[in-house]
C-alpha cells in the first residue's frame, strides 16, 4: 500500500482538475466538483490547508483512483 501524501484541498481540486474533474460549487469551505465526462462522478472537497489522511483516501476512492496515481497527478 502506498503512503499517502499530505496536501491541501487547493491541491487536490487541482490534481482532479487534470482527469476531468470541474468545480460544479462551493457551499461553505466545501467545494462539490463534478466530473465532465461519463462517469458523472461528484466529490466533495474540503478546502482546507491540510486533509487528514481518512478524508483523503476517501476522496481518492470516491474519484475512482489508486493513491500511486492520485499521487502521479500531483
């Protein structure tokens, strides 16, 4: 299992920016992305300064990702 990097939400909702993930809107500090293409996927994104590890990974599942290529988009 691959570690987990320790980033942002700003960073996040750009590394799922570049496989076709647009910000859909923010309510609060949560930005709601959603994906362009079929699957239309939505992902709730805490934009804080750091996540913590089990809100990341949830994410990156949610997104229908690996953490070794969540890791390649950063």
């Amino acid at each position: 299992m691959s570690k987990l990097p320790v980033v942002s939400g700003r960073k996040t909702v750009s590394a799922l920016g570049r496989i076709g993930y647009a910000v859909d809107h923010q309510t609060g500090s949560h930005v709601i992305l959603r994906r362009v293409t079929y699957p239309y996927r939505r992902v709730t994104v805490p934009n804080h300064k750091e996540l913590a590890k089990g809100t990341l990974r949830a994410i990156i599942r949610e997104a229908g990702l690996t953490v070794v290529e969540f890791r390649a988009l950063l």
